[in-house]
C-alpha cells in the first residue's frame, strides 16, 4: 500500500445538548480539516473521546465519516478496547465500515507485558484483514510501547505504522533510525508542539488534536519541513504552541481530559465550526469565562478576529 | 436494604478451549462456591476477566449466574467500562438480568480527577435503580478513590459499599472510622492476605479471589473473626498466604495480570472444579510445568492430597 | 543480641528560630519517650528530618541522645545516605558515638536495583561492625526494598532487622511469615495507624512518627497486643488515627514532608514538650491557623485539656 | 555576565581500583573535551557521580578541574544535596574552588512541592553570591520543576540558566518560548539524542554524558547548528544516537545507572583516555563482554580503528 503521511489529524466528535453526535458539526469538521489540505483524518482516537461513545455510535460515527470523506483523503479508524478479542471485534466492523487502516492500543485496564502486547497486536492481525496501526499512548494506556515490540512488530509486518503520543521524542527517533529502511512503515507523532522536530528527524506524518482547530497551521508547517524551511516551520510550530495553551485553561477546575479536548471543543465553537461544546459524561464542559480565555487566546494566535 | 456481608468472591469465568464460556465449569464454580458457605458473590469483576467479555457475553455470564445462585445468596454484578454512559448501559442489562448491586470503578482510559469520579457515580445512580458499590483498584484503573470521594458518595446515599482492592489499608482504615455510624454502608477488602487485619477494623466483607480455590478458607477466616477468636484467624489467614503463592508461579514468563488469575484457573482444574486453564486473549495459560509447581502449592497448603 | 522489641519512636529532632537544633527541648523529647515505656528510640531518622543537617550535626545529636538516654534504652541511629561508601562514613560515626544499630536505606538519587541493593547493604556490613536494620521507605528512597532483598539479607546475617515504612502489609506479612524461624531477626512497622494489624501479624515491634506526639498511646497499644487484648488495640489504634489526622492539617499550603513532621512539631509545641515549631529550610512551619486547627485535634483525642 | 553556551560535557569521574579519583585520568578527560573544542565543563553532576563522593572528595575534584581548565572555558560546579543548607554548604565551597556557576537540583529525598522548591532556590540565590543553573533531572530527583516554576526563578534573576534533563521537550520548549526575551538567561538540555531538535528549538547549550566519548561529536552537531546546516546536524545526532547505544549494553546485568554511566567509562577506557571503567559502590563495573560489545559499537560509529 502507498505509506500514510502527513497531517492527519484525530477528529474531534462534537455534540449535541442530550450528548448525542452533532453530525451536521462533525460534517463541517471534516471540510474544516480537508479544506485545510490535511492528508488523512483518524477517526475514534482519544481525542474523539471514542472510549465514551458505544458500539453503535462508533460504528455510526465511523460511517458517517467514510461517507463525508468520500475518498478524498484515506480515513483511519480507531478500534479502542482494553482487550483482543473486542478490539477485533471493532476491527471488523471498521473494516466493513470503509477505514483504510486501525489504530489499535496495547491492552489496557489488564496488567500487560510486552510479550503480551506484541501477541496482542499479532493474533488482530491474523484476525482482520485491515492494516494495523499501532498506537503508543501511556497516558491513557499506562504501558509504554517498548522500541523493541515497535520494531518486532514493523519488520514482520504486523504493523505498518505507529502513532506516538507518549511525549519520549528519544524513543521515537529509534524507531525512526530503526526503521529507515523499511520504506512501507510510517511513523507518526501525536505531539501538537514538537512536530517540527518529529519531521526533521524523519517522521512520515503528525497526528495533532490541535489541528481540528488550526488544520492551516500544521499544513504550514508540514508544507515548510516538507521544502526543508525550518525557519519558517519553527516559526509556525512557536506559534501553534501558544495556540495549545488552550487546553491548560480550565485545568484547574476539571479533569486532565476534560480540559484538554474541552478547550479544542471551546475554541472550535468560537470559530464557529461547531455549535456546542458539550462534553460527554463525565467531563464537564469548559464555562464562559473559560471560553473568554480561549477566545483571547484565538485572538493573540491570530484565529480570531 | 440489608448490609452485604461475609465471603463474597469474584468468581472466575472458565472457558473452553475456543475461549466461549465453559457455562458447566461455571455451575460448578459457584456451587463449590456456595457449597462452602459463602455469603454472596461477585461477578463479572476484574478476577471473572470482565474486560474481556463482550456485551453478549457479560449478559450471559450474569444471566447464568443468577439462575443458578437462584436467591440463595446476592448476586453482585461488575459493570466496569471505562465512562459513565457505557457503564449506565451495563448497569441496565444487570438490574434486568436480576444483579442486587452492580460495582463501579471509576472512569478509565481518561484522565480524570476525583470531582469528575464523584459525578461520575452520582450520574449512574440517577440512571438506574439500582444499588451501587465503588471499586477502588488502582492497579487497573490508575486512579485512587480518595477517602473523601467515597465518604461523600457514601454519606449522600449514592453508594451502598466499597469493594476496596487498592492495598491501602491505612486509608481503608480511615473510610471505615468515617462511616462507623452509617449501619447501611458496608465495606469491603479486595485483599487476599491482610483479611484478619481487615477484619479486625471492622469490614463489613471480603472479596477475594482466591476464594475461588478455597472458599472453605476464607469462611472459615470469617467465621473465626466473627467469634473474636483472632489466634485462629491468623492462622488460616498465614495458611490461605502460603496459597496465595500460585499467583507468582508465572510471572517471570507471562504478564502479571495472566499469572494472577491463570494461577487461580490452573489450581482449581488441579482441584476438579473447572476443565481447563484457558486464559482469555492476549493471556496466556499457565503451563505443564507451572501447574506442576502450583500442585506443590495445593498440596502444601493442604488442599490436594 | 537481644531482639529489638516494642515502641521505638523515630525521634524528631526541635530547632531554635535559627534552625540550630534545640538541645534544651530535644533532651525533653527523648525524656518525654522514656517516661511514657518507650523500648528505644530511632534518631537521624525521616521523622528527624535527618537529611536537612550537615554531618556535623548528625553527629551531635547522636552523642546527645546517647547521653541523654544514657543506656536505659537501645540508641538505634539512621545513617542515611544516597550511596555506599557515604553511608559507611555516618556507619563509624555512629558506632563510635554509641549506636546499638544503624538503619539503612536503599540507594536514592542514583538509579539502583534490587541485586544493586543487596551489594550496597554487604559492603556496609563488611566495612562496619555495627548491626544494620533495613530500612524500607519508598515515598523517599523511590526503590522497595523486595521481600527477596530483606529475605535474603536477614537469612545471611546482614541485617538483623526491618523497618518497613512501605506501607505495603501484605509484603510485610510475607517478610514476617518468611522469617518467622529466625529468632534473632525483629520487623519493625513504621506505620502509625494500621499497627494493631501489624502486631496482631507478629511485629517485633513499631516506629511511628506520632509517638512523638502521644508515646504513651504507642505504649498503651503494645501492651494491649502483648497480652492479646485486641480491642483494646483497636480502641487506643483507631483515637491515635484520629490524633494522625494533623499531619494533613496544613497539606493544602505546604509540601506532603512540611505538613506530617509539620504537624508533629506543632502539636508538641502544644503539648509544652518543644519550643518551637520551626522547620528546617526549605520547609515551612505551620501557621497559627494551623496550630488552632492541631489543637482541636488533640483536645478531641484527649491529649489537651 | 556573557551567557553561558556550547557544548558543555559533564565530566566522567574516573576511577582507581581502590575508588579514589585517578586525577591523572581525569586530567586526560579535561583535556580531551577541550582539546575536541568544548565551551564549558560540568563537574560534580550526575554522570560525575557526584552523590557517591564524600565532601573532602568534592572539594578536591572541583579544586582539581578549575587547575586543569585554568580558564581556558567556564567550569560549573553541581553542588547536589537533599536539602536548602547542605546545598548551601557546597556552594560556599565550589564558589571558594572558583566555580564560574552552580548546578542546583530540586529537593530530594524529602518529599517536596514546587513552591518549596522555588524557596529552595531563593535561599540558595540569598546565601552564596554565585550564579544559579537549575538542574531539572526527575529520573533522580522524582520531582519535576515545573514550567512556572522555571520561570518564576528566572525573570526574578534568582536562577541564570536550566539544565533540563526530564525528556520533556515538550516542556523545555515553552521555556525556552517564555524567557525568549530574557538574554542573559540561558537553557541547555541534558539529552545526548535530540540534540539537533533542541538546538533547533533555541537551546543556548547542551550536557551530554556522551560527549565525554565523542566530544568531536557534539562540537560538529554544534557547529553545524549555528551554521543553521540543520541536515549535517542531523546526520551526526543519527551517529551520536547509535554511539548512544553503549548505555543498554549492561543493562540486563546491572543497574540502570551502573549501565549508562559504565557505559560511558568502558568505551573511555577502550578509546585510551582513562585507565579503568572502575564504578563507585554500589554500582557494578562492566565486564569483559559487555566492554568487547561497547567496542563493537566504537567502531561501527568510527570512534575505533
């Protein structure tokens, strides 16, 4: 298959007041980030708050998605569970439903090991005929994908990429190094605020949250690296990192998750590329006066008028 | 209601070897269970492998379980998912399939905080009608209930109980102190090994896993208890220790949470009450030679002739 | 040697408004532990807040509490330091000043392991004739010392003794259970609230903080374990938790060692025992709002009129 | 003062086989790294091993490198203790010694918070008239400094520079984004991989353990940074990275610090400039396969004929 790359941003599901997707939004989010030129989206990742949503909206959302893209850019799925056999489960209908590619997890809620993950990661393979992309994010997780089960399952071709948000930008220019050879492995950050270096070390694609809120500044930036104008790729990146200080907020009144996709959520309203900033259960939703500071924020970043 | 009480155990899902629930071991789980006298029991918790059961196969687990305790003792039901409205879903099929209580963790995969977690459970208890307990097991979830998270739940009616399986027995101490005078909350230690001491500061029941290989232990533990007679307590407590041991059989070969339950399986197949020792997927089973030396342990402890 | 036995409070260490120790006031601690049944005293421990004083220092308040005790308990002296051969320097001092043991800890600051510890606690021991006592503190050391390590080294003869400041019981039990045939080993608990479990699971003996604060409740509580009166221990247990409560007073404002050692000082300072509640740098001492707050807890828990 | 800047090595403390310091070798060390262009030394840091010397050993290794040095660059002196008045202590000491700036960790072993981190440093700044470098380095420290906290310290003039050695580049870019307009502040990372980003990113320098091996390395990387030649940068990161492997070679067999800094003296050591690979207790030595492995990875890297 042609290797992914690019920006392919982790689409953000809004909703309506009584929690349900707001699809009409979510329309205007995908031609918000295609019209921007990214190159794939990923659907039902963490920021999609996918691990809220069961298995019939995520089917739905998933659809709906394949549907609105309509070929234009490839569509990756997320098929989040805490164990194997349900994350094939997700797999197949993902593949039914038209995703060109999973992002599956090493196990979670389970207490795991990386001979666990690795066969985690081989029996979907065998299981599903969808190519695998492995997704590293401890945060969420609380395994860290070793470069060893990274690379064990790239060169046998289990996997054919990685997304890596786990923020160890040391252990990602391994599996770079590791990998170089292998033309068909793509390998991605989930990183918002070092992308420049992810691409200057060799990173085939960037997978920020952000960029449902300013997909024209990650294109930029790919576009600079893309030509080798780091100046100005740089410039563009110290500019994003101001922008991403919107999900810090209202960190001191919800949680860590709320916060963060609340903000990106917050600031899609104020540009008015979605209609609420509804939050699912648990989360509460960021208030007017956090809202206000966002707005500031747009504005200092140049999105706001 | 009436305050739960005394041995309630986890109880342990076997499977056949084409990992489907082995439903004639499981009749034979809980009347070995029952048979031993203990006072309830929980399923589809962290021991039953819940997280790896799809909706169907929770339904099924539970249903079978209720026909055949048949109102002889509780049926507590695991709900776990990682947020609200999915666990609210779990909790309805549960309140339907006949479950006295349904147990709740707190959100995981998201990052949360402890006011997020207390809405988290006030959310559940205005959907469902049904009797709540908090399960505080960090190991899986990675997040803590804080003593103040669940006195106030507690005090406010949202839940009925705590299943605690953090290992923090100073702050279960604490929980205990400050709900001394609510006679309709009841708490209870997930430990294995410090069940006298729990019993000692007053908890209201135990739920451990291990009572799936030696049920008439732990009822013999709480019978003793229950008479002060705390000599003989600490006795079969050190003895069920030297049991405990199966859990480590393994793991410098699988991941810990395989060694865990997969000792208990291997140890109750030794013991006739289940078929086989399969394990749910990524887990390995334990194998010849580690069953060997969980024998050893079984016939130490005096539990296989 | 006679086992070590009983309340061993780990001594805290006054200051004048200078931060000097205060000697005037240290010698009424020390008088005020052996007045109340004490069976040694721990110094140059956490609770002394050891690692805040030069070596100089160290050393003179090891002499003083050697004279002042003047051999009507056993001295027993921390030594503690991130690496070996530091440690074995503090080791002489301290046999040389009169210690009748020297508590030790894992290496910290440097990244260690567990075959790394047991080297560290065999040079030790060949370098100095003095007995050693483990001492396992992870909220510090942030390395536990495995039930293999203390297994290991008390079964060679390295050390004589634990205290285990893990807070992890059922290791503990294990430790106990392990050793139970070693008569000339004692295992210390350094908890303050769960130590009737502890002695009911057949402790040598306990080194609470708090018994700064009330030594006679520490004492009440051992001879109620010691004649097997078990709810007496948890009467006298469960007001001592109640009195622990002001190591939390001030955890809004101060760091987690500022608010507990914080605590213990203020409410001496209460009790007419120390002079000052004076902290050493960086720590800050409670406020007078504090204070009021400590107050109340001891006027509740029977400790001030 | 002028901004500290470069390449600026912390300096490998080499050892005889009685654990005295091999001065003759350390001398070798100095004058390789100056001799290979290097714009500072960092003495007495973590790859010194500073916390496994005694204070008179300190001294002398700091009164040693500024007799070498003589002024040909800076030499910073890392003055690491627990606490506010140990740190102090040394500080005097290394500002008697001739330190151009101390080297200043977060508190360790006491359990800590940022604002008494920020006074930890405040005291430091009011006792000893010397610069400030904060040392951001959790893996030892097991606190992070925290952006506001860095930041605090630096607009307010009480610390001149970071040496950040979290992995958090994430975090280390919005320092360097927050002081940006500060010049007389400089910010160096500790990482021996990302390098280049860093660089990329505006670090005023950088402390590689590693350069200790392949000072030429660094200085080119350097060299080509401020040329803005960012594809010869990072070309030689990509070689640097594989040099870097040196540090797991032992780590199957010794402790995660033995194997990283024994690392580096093993290949020192093959490559001529100290005598032995000799390590502190309790840290184990690297034996002859794993050095015939560190050979290996000299030469692939061109370090060795």
């Amino acid at each position: 298959m042609t290797k992914f790359h690019g920006v392919v941003p982790p689409v953000v599901t809004p909703l309506n007041p009584d929690f349900t997707v707001d699809y009409p939004s979510y329309t205007r989010v995908l031609e918000h980030l295609l019209g921007a030129g990214c190159h794939g989206v990923f659907v039902l990742g963490s920021t999609s708050e996918v691990v809220f949503h069961n298995e019939k909206t995520r089917q739905e959302i998933l659809e709906h998605s394949v549907k609105i893209v309509n070929g234009r850019v490839p569509v990756i799925a997320g098929v989040l569970d805490a164990t194997t056999d349900n994350v094939i489960g997700h797999a197949k209908v993902a593949k039914a439903a038209g995703a060109a590619a999973v992002v599956v997890t090493a196990p979670y809620y389970t207490v795991t090991s990386q001979p666990e993950i690795i066969d985690h990661f081989r029996y979907i393979k065998d299981a599903v005929d969808i190519p695998l992309v492995a997704y590293d994010i401890p945060v969420c997780v609380h395994a860290k994908l070793a470069r060893s089960t990274v690379t064990t399952l790239a060169k046998e071709g289990t996997i054919i990429g990685l997304k890596d948000s786990s923020g160890d930008d040391g252990n990602f220019r391994y599996a770079l190094l590791d990998l170089a050879e292998h033309e068909d492995i793509f390998l991605m950050t989930g990183s918002e605020i070092v992308v420049d270096n992810a691409l200057s070390m060799g990173a085939h694609g960037v997978v920020p949250g952000l960029a449902n809120v300013d997909p024209h500044g990650y294109v930029r930036l790919w576009d600079a690296a893309q030509r080798g104008d780091w100046a100005a790729a740089r410039k563009e990146q110290e500019r994003l990192c101001r922008l991403f200080e919107i999900v810090w907020v209202a960190q001191s009144r919800v949680s860590g998750g709320a916060s963060g996709v609340g903000g990106f959520k917050t600031a899609m309203r104020s540009l008015g590329i979605i209609d609420t900033n509804v939050m699912p259960r648990p989360r509460q939703a960021l208030d007017a006066a956090e809202s206000a500071r966002i707005d500031a924020i747009l504005r200092s970043t140049g999105l706001l008028g």
